[in-house]
C-alpha cells in the first residue's frame, strides 16, 4: 500500500505527509508539519 501510494504522490524521500490530498511536506521539521496540520484544519471547521 505504501509503494502505491508513493508512485501515484509521485514522492521519493522520506518521510512524506500528504495532507489533504492536497499539500506534501517531506522532512522531519515537526513544527512546519504541526503549522501545516493546524492550517488545514482551521480551513476544514471554517467551513
């Protein structure tokens, strides 16, 4: 699952977090994946 999932997000680092389906942050940074997170959830209970 993880393979496929890698070749259809087209990433060939990791670690890797889509989020959303939309926005991909590869590193181990835990405060940009935390403002990342936060983000799209404040946009997520916005609306």
């Amino acid at each position: 699952m993880g393979f496929v999932k890698a070749l259809w997000y087209r990433f060939r680092q990791y670690p890797t977090f889509i989020v959303n389906r939309r926005e991909k942050y590869t590193g181990w940074d835990e405060k940009t994946l935390a403002e990342i997170l936060e983000r799209h959830l404040a946009e997520k209970t916005a609306a």
